[in-house]
C-alpha cells in the first residue's frame, strides 16, 4: 500500500475515503519503523534477562529447605 498510495489515492474522489485511505498510510508508516524496533528492544531485553540468568544462579545449596521433599496436607 505505500508503494501504490499514487495509484491508490487517484482511484477514488470522495474526500472521506481519501482521508481513510491517507489515514492508513500514515498508520503504516508509522508501524513500518515502530513494530520492528519494538521487537529489537524485546529481543534485546530478553538476552539481556537470559544473561543474568546464567550469570548469576540460584545457590539451592544455601537454601534452608530440602527441596527433595513435597509438601503435603
């Protein structure tokens, strides 16, 4: 649709629809740059929580429960 919006907008007349169809394009461009850097700062986050999570594990040693043990009524 942003390749085509010459061919697009000249096809209709009524200024309600042009406005929709402007309106779309502008919605498109904006989530052509926005949804792909949102997903690069998730995918960034989620390595950044990965890598605390390996660097820094949970010393089951020094707990004072036996985790081999169920809890029961």
């Amino acid at each position: 649709m942003v390749n085509n919006k010459d061919f697009i907008i000249k096809r209709f007349k009524n200024r309600f629809v042009l406005f929709f169809i402007k309106y779309q394009l502008f919605l498109s461009k904006i989530s052509l740059f926005v949804l792909p850097l949102l997903i690069m700062v998730g995918l960034i986050e989620l390595f950044v929580g990965l890598y605390f999570i390996i660097t820094h594990p949970i010393p089951y040693d020094k707990l004072y429960i036996d985790l081999h043990t169920y809890i029961t009524k």
